[in-house]
C-alpha cells in the first residue's frame, strides 16, 4: 500500500469551485480524503499555483506529432495534408512507433495530460500483413503511456474502405484487418489493465462500411457495458457529401440508424452538422469531442460547440495531430473559436472549459472514475503556476483563459509524480523527440514527407 | 564605439531563406556585417536555434495586461468588456503606468519583441485635467520601454468624442485634450530620441469629428515625411455601421476622403471591411494591423488578411490588450484564422508571416532600418530554440508555425542582450507583473473590474 500526502494552496474542486489550503490524501491510486482549509503539512508534497484535476487528452494519433513544422510549404487543403501524414504513417513499425509515442505522450505529461484516448488505426505491416503479434503496434502504444507515465484508453480503430464503396490505397492497407470480423477478433485479443482501457473506434464513415456497423457496436458491448466508441464525424464538408450521396444520410444519421449513439459515444471534430445531427447527439448524452488547433491547422473550420452543450451532448477536447500539444490551448480555443463565429464573449464559462479538459474527457474515455479531486477518485492532479509572465494577476477561477502547458509545473499520475518543476521523470523530452523523429525521417522508405504543389 | 560580435548556427535571412553558421558584427546599434558559412569564432556570442530579426509589436495598450484573466466571468461582448477597460483606466497615474509597462514591456521583450507601437490615449487625470507635466503618461511609458530594454514609437492619440456627435462619458474624459489644437501642441511638445521614435493616432470614427482629420495629418507631417498614423478601423460592426449613418461612408472612405491614407497609414483591426475598402488600402500602400489572439477573445470576427496582401497592403501583427504576449502565436493565428474562414491552408507562406513580425512590422512603426539581418540594419536578435517539446523535429524554416514565447531564448536590441536563457535582464517579470497589477487593482479606485451580467 503506498500513501501520498500533497498539500495546494489553491485547488479545483467539484462541482467547480476554487478550495484554499487544501489537503489531499492518497492511497494506490485513489483519492482518499481532500480537505479544505488545513495549512501545509510538513510531509505533504507541495503543489504551487492552483491545482487542476488531470487533463484528458480525449482524441490523439501519437505518429501525427512528427509532421509538426513540416506540412506548411506549398498550401493545400486537409486532403493533401493526408497524403503526407500517409507517407510518415508508412515508416512506422512497432519499435519507431514506440521510441515516437513515448516522446509524444511525455509531451503531453508535461502538459498536464494524465490520459491519452488513442485512436489506434496503424495495425499491420506497410502490405498489410500482420506482424508476427498482430496487436503488435497496440502494445507499443500501450508500452509508450507506460513509459511515460501517463494512462491509456486504446480506441481501437477499424478501417476497412478507402471511400464509400471505394477500395482501400496502398498506402492505407496497413490499416484495415480485411474485413469486420477480423478486426474484432484481433481487437478484442487484448484485456485492460491497471493504467489502460480499452475502447473501439469506427474510423469515419468513409472508411468503414455500413455492413460492419453492428459488428463494432458489438465489439463495443463485449468490452463493457459502457466501453467508448469513438468515430470522426463531419470533419470536412466532402465527406457529408459523399455520406449524403451514398446513403440519403449525414453521419450522424447513420450512426443514429445502426444504434451506435449513446453515452458511450464520441463524435470527433462533428465540425459540419446539421441542426438534427445536433440534436441527436445532444438526445443521446453523447461526447463531442473538438480538436480546435487541429481544426484550423487543416482547415476544416468551427464547428457548433455551443449549441452541442445546449442539446445535451458533452464536450471533450483532443490535441489530435499534435501540431500543439497545449490542452489548455484546447480549451481556450474552444470558447475563442465561438466568440468569432458569434460575436459574444463568455460562451463557456472557465468552469465549463475545465470540465471538458477533465471530468467529461475522462468520462468520454471510459474512466468516469478521473477528473474531479475528490474522494474516491483517482489521484490525478496538474499544478499550474500563477507566477509566470503569462499568469501573473490573473483571478485563479480563470487561469483556463490565461495559462499554457508552460505553466504546468507539477503532474501526478494515479498518486505518482510524473513531471516535476516543469520537468518530466523521463528527463529532456525535447530530446526525445527529437531523436524519434529523427530517426523516422531518415529511413530508407524517403527524405521528407511530400511537398504538396 | 561598442562593438559586439554574436554566431547563429542558423538566421533568417533576406529575403527570407535560411543561412548556416552566421556571424554578425554589430557597431553601437547597427549591424555591420553578417558573414554565411563561418565557424563559431571563439570571441562570439552564440546564439541557440534559429535566429530572427526582431519583433515589432505593432499595436499595443500597455495597461490592458492588468486585465488579463480577469474578463471571463459573465459573457458579454466587445462593448461590456470595454467597460471593464475603463474601470481599469481610472485608476492609473504616472507612476503606477511606469510600473505596469515596464512589467508589460519586459513580458514583451521575453517574447522576442524588440520594438513596440503604443497606441496612446489614458494622457489626463481622471477628471481631464492635465497633469503638472502634460506629457507625464507618454514619458511613463517611454522611460518604461527604455529600462525593459525594447524600442518604443509612441503613437501619440486623439481621441475628443465617446461616439460620432457624442459628449464624452466621464470615464473618457482622461483621454481627451479637449479640442484637436490642444493635442497636437501636447504631442508635438516631445522629440525621438535613440530608441523612441513618434508617430500619431487617430482613435477611431468614433472617437475624432471629421473637423480634426486634417489637423492630424498635419501633426504626422510635422513629425515626419514618413512618420506612421495608426488607427482602429472596422474592429466592430456597430462601428461601421454608425459612421454609415452618420456620414455615408465607411470608416476606410473617410479617411481617403481626408487624404489620410498613405504608405504611412497603418489600419488597426481592420476586420469587418467592403471589398471597396480592402482596395483603398491596397492601393494606398497602407499597412493592416491584425492582433488575432485579442479579435477572437473579443469576439471581433476574422478580416480580410489575405484580400488586403493581395491588394497590395502590408501586414503587421499586434498583442493589443495582452490577453496574450506571444507574437509567434499572433504569426501563426493569421494564418490559422484564414485556414478557418477559407478551408485552405497556406494562405500564408512562414516568410509572409515572418515578414509581417520583423521588417513591415518595423517598418508600419516608422523603424524602416529593423528587422531585416543584413548589414546597416538596427541590430536586433531573436534566437528560438529549435529543442524544446513544441519546436523538436520541426523544419526551421517553419518554426513560425511551431515555436511559443516560451521558445525565445536570447533577445539583443540595438546590440544588447537584453534576454539571456529565457531570462530578462530586469529579474524575474514575472513578480514585477504581479506586483504592479495587484498595486492597481488594490487602489482606492474600487477593487475588481466589474462583472457583466
């Protein structure tokens, strides 16, 4: 049994409040007592600035964070910066994916994330054979949280058509287990444990087709009666059109139609909706998780954060690609893109941006157990300090609209010390990361990803 | 005769390409020569990452920091927020301005800015009544620039009405000198010196009759051929649409109208324009002003940057109310913001954004000789580390799509290190903000900006 004591001098407390010397006890990795107003121990942990529960990073692919700084040249759109992610995605093999993920996600501890939702879909070799463990790019991921401190929900992801109706590239057969069945079967080879969850993820409706709906949905069941399905919704306007051609349905329909919304579901992006996909989600008490530096770096553009919430659906946030790996950039980002389509400020109240950053992020990724400090929890909790030029004078309630991931000073994972003083147990992640994708883009399969004309 | 001799492994060079090992001479404040392809010598400065000429903030309002992270409770809009900027403004004086923009401009200086434009208006007592020394408030904020270590163009402001035929509110009453002639003697009353340099201010439609445009043009006049005239234009739709009412025209035709259009004009916001008024200022030569983190947190909308260069405007970039201080990231939101609006990325090549930071920024701030490297320019550094988790792994002819504020490691003005390892050589900014905002907001004045309900 081990046993933590830490001490904050400001923390976030449910349902969204600001508690003043405040106590907080840990066994394993369980929150067992947090009390206000008691002056710091002397064998308490000292956490400065104010303290958040763990930050959820609900909508992740680790390999993206190698094309950050590397996709600006030549213009484009989101489907040209495709074929360059589908040439770095070609590189990968489960021990690049291992050195790149683990950097990755010590990033993101320096960030404050405690728990990563990976939306898995690199699964076999470049010709889409298996390697020898099928699951072996999985474990990596996994192996990677592990190393880097943080937990893992594994969204396994199937991903069988290039287009509706259409075949897959070549480039994107290293994703697709063939068909429905054998994707369950390998996705379903694996079991939880103390630091990862398992979840399934339908990669969009362009890749997956309607024949195989029921299937993952029962996947889904087989995990647990509230395991999360993720799937990208709406991301660009093309695919509704496709969606609509194909099928006399957007993508929220056709899930709504295969019974695949419910608590348990995340619609990624769901940037191009109409006001009944709005509704749907928001009746089925579904997630919507938004990626908003994601969502301008591609050019996919703002989409109906504010009417979701009023409908009844969560909001959740995910760094994505990773061109910036800053979750309370996310969050900012979320109220920020609001106010220019508006034209009001206050759209989310700071309390509201930190549930999406917390509690209803970690809930989306299927640990409804995380992001509140309170008793009973688990013990994951982020200091961000109020010291820095970006913080000072700020009023506590709001740091959410002022702080970035540099001002995380302190990250405890399940009652474990992660990142300290602004440094992470791993050491130079900068390092890290360089040294990963380094290695990457000098691999024989090519120099650089494509420049696009 | 100072002279300096400073190595970067690689520096952005005209007309925007990358040189290796480069080693720049530096005499008193001018660069003397910049060498490519030469070793480290041991007598030099080395400088880490890439290297950037020095950043102009274009626009700035020293005192709106005091406000950051404090405006988010409550909703409201651009106009419910500026009654939280005059509560703030009431309580300044010279000393307490001093305080606060010395912290301000430091926070700027870590930020890679070498060079501010202060859009200045708070100039009276609160009542209107000038101070012993009229120019009290602008000497503040010079000698505040000056022991932050930054170059300031003071833009000195008229503004005479609260709205278009409207008496001033009593919290305007500060920033008025009654009548036009009597500005103009008050802002005519100083010189440039060695790091500041003068221009003027037209506030907006709103706030200066039609009568004194042609007194303002004069007073840029006598300041200078090319000395610059800012002034907030279109930030608002109300705004346009009261100057249409009022006059028939747009805010950018009325200042054709005055012949207040030139290569000197810079038109700040410049957000909610007519495809009429992107031509004027395209034709003109006139710079746009965008400050994209403070037109999204003020839910202003997103302007025509791509219109305006292709009109043949020039754009700068500006932190204006400090929300954030991070000119890489007002860099990479015009870009962002365009992807939004359009569905296309590059819009923008990183040299254009970089263009728009260094040498039109200067350049809108009557510096022309900044912000290029090469010899006889003013002798102003930014070195980015290219080994921190944001920026590892990136191309560095991309980093302005990357690096943060927190990337700026070593910053020279006019020759002098000023920022060392991300350290200003004024201490620790981070207490002076927090000292100087607390000291205001703790005056008798009232204790909190006023909640919108």
């Amino acid at each position: 049994m081990t046993r933590r004591r830490f001490h904050a001098g400001l923390a976030w407390l449910p349902p969204g409040r600001l508690g003043v010397d405040v106590q907080i006890d840990v066994t394993n990795q369980v929150l067992t007592t947090v009390t206000v107003g008691v002056p710091a121990p002397s064998d308490a942990v000292r956490l400065p600035g104010v303290v958040l529960p763990g930050f959820a990073n609900s909508h992740s692919h680790a390999f993206h964070r190698a094309l950050r700084g590397r996709t600006h040249l030549g213009g484009g759109s989101f489907w040209s910066w495709r074929e360059q992610m589908y040439a770095l995605a070609a590189r990968l093999d489960p021990d690049s994916y291992l050195e790149l993920a683990t950097a990755t996600y010590a990033e993101m501890a320096l960030a404050g994330v405690t728990c990563v939702g990976e939306f898995h879909y690199v699964h076999h070799q470049p010709d889409g054979a298996p390697y020898d463990e099928p699951n072996a790019m999985g474990d990596a991921l996994r192996e990677a949280a592990r190393r880097a401190g943080i937990r893992i929900t594994l969204l396994d992801t199937c991903y069988l058509t290039a287009g509706i109706g259409e075949p897959l590239r070549r480039e994107q057969r290293r994703f697709s287990d063939g068909d429905a069945p054998a994707w369950a079967t390998r996705a379903l080879d694996r079991e939880a444990d103390a630091t990862t969850r398992l979840g399934v993820a339908l990669h969009s409706v362009r890749a997956v087709p309607l024949a195989a709906y029921a299937l993952i949905g029962g996947a889904r069941e087989r995990i647990g009666f509230d395991a999360p399905l993720h799937v990208h919704v709406s991301e660009q306007p093309a695919e509704n059109e496709a969606c609509l051609a194909a099928y006399g349905r957007t993508p929220v329909e056709l899930l709504d139609d295969h019974e695949l919304l419910g608590r348990w579901t995340t619609a990624v992006h769901a940037t191009h909706l109409t006001r009944s996909d709005v509704g749907l989600l928001g009746d089925a008490g579904a997630s919507a998780c938004f990626c908003p530096t994601t969502e301008r770096d591609l050019a996919d553009g703002i989409g109906p954060a504010r009417a979701l919430a009023d409908a009844g659906a969560r909001l959740t946030l995910g760094s994505d690609q990773h061109a910036v790996v800053d979750l309370l950039e996310e969050a900012r980002a979320l109220e920020m893109h609001e106010r220019l389509v508006t034209g009001a400020r206050g759209r989310f109240a700071p309390a509201a941006l930190v549930a999406a950053l917390t509690e209803d992020g970690h809930a989306s990724l299927g640990w409804p157990e995380a992001g509140r400090i309170e008793a009973g929890g688990i013990a994951d909790l982020v200091a961000v300090r109020l010291d820095s030029v970006r913080t000072a004078g700020v009023d506590p309630a709001q740091v959410v609209l002022a702080a970035t991931a540099a001002d995380v000073d302190t990250v405890v994972v399940g009652g474990e010390v992660v990142v300290h003083g602004g440094r992470h147990a791993l050491g130079d992640v900068g390092q890290l990361l360089d040294r990963a994708i380094t290695n990457l883009w000098s691999r024989p399969a090519g120099s650089s990803p494509p420049v696009v004309p």
